[in-house]
C-alpha cells in the first residue's frame, strides 16, 4: 500500500509533464492565433508546473462539461470573473488557448480537448487516492501484527477476535504463535504492534494491560492414582512423569522453576508442541499433564481425561496485553489494543498480577 500511496502522490507531478508536453505538439499542429516556438513550449511546461492548482483544474472541467463559463461557475459556487480568469491564468501557463469564447458560450479547442482526457485521469487518480487514504483516517483498513503465547491463541483469542473483526471487517490481523519470552523480544524490538504473554520477571520499555486469567490443571487418565484427589499441590505431581510443551515455553519454564524450588526434578517424560498432542499422551497413559482450564476442561468426558485444579499461588497467571512504552500505534493497532484490554477490564476474575 505505501508504494501504492507514493506513486499516486507522483502521478500529478508526472502528469503535468506528459500534459504539457502533449498540449504543446497539439498547439503547434492546430495553432490558434500566434504559433508557439519550441523554447516557449518548453517555458509553458516549466510555468504550468508552477501555476497548476487543482481547483483551476476542476473549473477547466466545469466549463468544458458546461460549455459556458457562468454555469460552470454557478456550478463550482464562485462568480464568473474569477473562474475566467482562473481559465486564462491555465491557458497562458500552457502557452495556447484551451477555448474558444463565442456570443453562447465556449467550445474546446484541440489543446483543450486533450487537456480534458488528460485532466480527468488525474482527478480520477486523486479521487482514489482520498478514498484509500480516508480508509486509514477512519481507521477502517489496515493490518495489525499480533503476537501471542499458546495458551491465549488456544483458549481466548479466536472468540476475542472474531467478536473484534464483526466491528471492524477490513481491518487485517496477522497473529503468530510465540513464547511469552519471544512475544516480549519481539514487541520490545518494534518487530510486533502488540503482544500477549505472562511476564515471568519485571518489563522493561513495555506497557502491560491486563487481558485474561489463566488457571493451570493436572489432567490424567481416570485410573491414575492422583485421580482420587478433588486439587493437587505441584509437589504431589513430581513423584509421576509428566507430558509437557517443549523446555523454552512459558509453560514448561514455570514448571521447571517450581520444581527447583520444591526441590525434586520434573520428570518429563515427553514433550509436544501442542496441547492437542499432550492430551492424546495423557490419555494414553504415557504421563500426566499441566495444562491451562480452556484447553483441557471441555475435552475430559471425550478423551477420557480426569482434571484437577492445581493449588499453587503461580498457577493462577494473568496474561497481559503489551506495546511498546512511548511508541504511538496505528490508528487500527490502538483499535485492537484498546478491544483486548476491555475484555480484559470486564473479567471479574482479574485482580492484578498473581505472584
């Protein structure tokens, strides 16, 4: 689009020079009155490039839609002398007359008959160019870059979105899967408009909104021994393997860090890049698996899963919407923004960052 934009800022410029190049060649093949030497064509061209304004354009057109200099005024709500002398202000930068005054009006000459064709395309091209950036004042189109951990991507933001682009149908969102580590590089480094993550350790040069609670599950088969249990302690889950997300996850470096502090090691026994894929591991029987609510709660009954709450403070996180600190967004990037954080605003469960 910006190379979209930028030609079209060229195209009356570069028009200019092809119109009055053209209108000179008409000029010295149909002289009106004095002929035009060469040097003073090229003088017209410099002039006209000079003295050319798009509201004489626009009453060139009037008058040769109307062909008569009064209802062509009337038409562009001025007064007939100012229009006239407007038209002779043109035909003197071209270097020949563009019409022919008569006792009922005006006609075209041929200069004026080309100047028309070429005058129109480059109202047309501005016409365009308003429409497309008048989308962007509104806000009405555009592309916003979202990053985003797991855990948001597969419980929250479809609905989030979806809801979001109902609102605002052109605008296009460009969401990536990333780490909570890598969204914070990433936003950080103006790579991404906006982030979702669980800040682990202090922010810098970000700001943090809150967006979403997530509560964090054991889930096991039904004939596993910690299925008795209504909620678990972490520490109870480190004497069994476990299936978990790939070591460099926001996830597994949680469960990682818990485990150091409770002195035990984590057991993992298998890792996938998907929660799908570790739900099919547990139910398999191939280890037990902390997951976020959204993405094992609604799948127990069909894959055969017990599901218990983890007791940890750390186990309830809250994910935060984050953008650059002191960076303005775009005007459909702070629309998106300003979407995800309300949701945020409106959960009750939200209370402030867990510890």
């Amino acid at each position: 689009m910006e190379r979209t934009v930028w030609t079209r800022g060229r195209i009356f410029q570069r028009s200019l020079g092809m119109l009055a190049l053209t209108i000179r060649h008409v000029s010295e093949t149909f002289p009106h009155g004095k002929s035009t030497p060469l040097n003073s064509a090229l003088k017209a061209t410099k002039n006209m490039a000079v003295r050319y304004d798009l509201q004489t354009l626009k009453g060139f057109l009037a008058v040769a839609d109307e062909g008569s200099i009064a209802r062509a005024a009337q038409r562009e709500s001025t007064v007939p002398s100012a229009l006239s002398k407007r038209l002779a202000e043109l035909e003197h930068a071209c270097g020949t007359a563009l019409v022919t005054r008569h006792r009922r009006g005006v006609s075209l000459t041929p200069a004026g008959v080309e100047l028309v064709a070429h005058a129109r395309r480059i109202m047309d091209e501005i016409a365009l160019m308003d429409s497309a950036l008048g989308d962007y004042v509104s806000g009405a189109r555009g592309q916003v870059r979202l990053l985003a951990n797991t855990s948001a991507i597969v419980q929250f933001l479809p609905g989030d979105i979806a809801d979001f682009l109902k609102l605002h149908p052109t605008i296009k969102i460009d969401l990536e899967e990333r780490t909570s580590d890598q969204v914070q590089k990433l936003v950080q480094d103006g790579l991404a408009d906006i982030g979702i993550m669980v800040a682990h350790r202090p922010v810098d040069a970000l700001v943090c909104k809150p967006y979403r609670m997530d509560r964090l599950y054991v889930m096991m088969s039904a004939e596993h021994p910690l299925a008795r249990h209504e909620a678990l302690r972490f520490a109870e889950t480190l004497d069994y393997d476990h299936v978990g997300l790939p070591r460099g996850s926001s996830l597994c470096e949680s469960l990682l860090a818990a485990a150091y502090d409770a002195g035990k090691p984590l057991k993992l026994r298998m890792q996938a890049t998907s929660f799908d894929g570790i739900r099919r591991m547990v139910a398999a029987g191939l280890g037990i698996g902390i997951l976020p609510g959204g993405s094992v709660l609604p799948f127990c009954a069909v894959e055969g899963l017990v599901a218990r709450p983890l007791r940890e403070p750390w186990a309830e996180r809250q994910l935060q919407v984050v953008t650059r600190e002191r960076h303005t967004l775009t005007r459909v990037a702070a629309l998106l923004a300003n979407h995800l954080t309300l949701i945020g605003s409106k959960d009750p469960d939200i209370a402030g960052p867990t510890a």
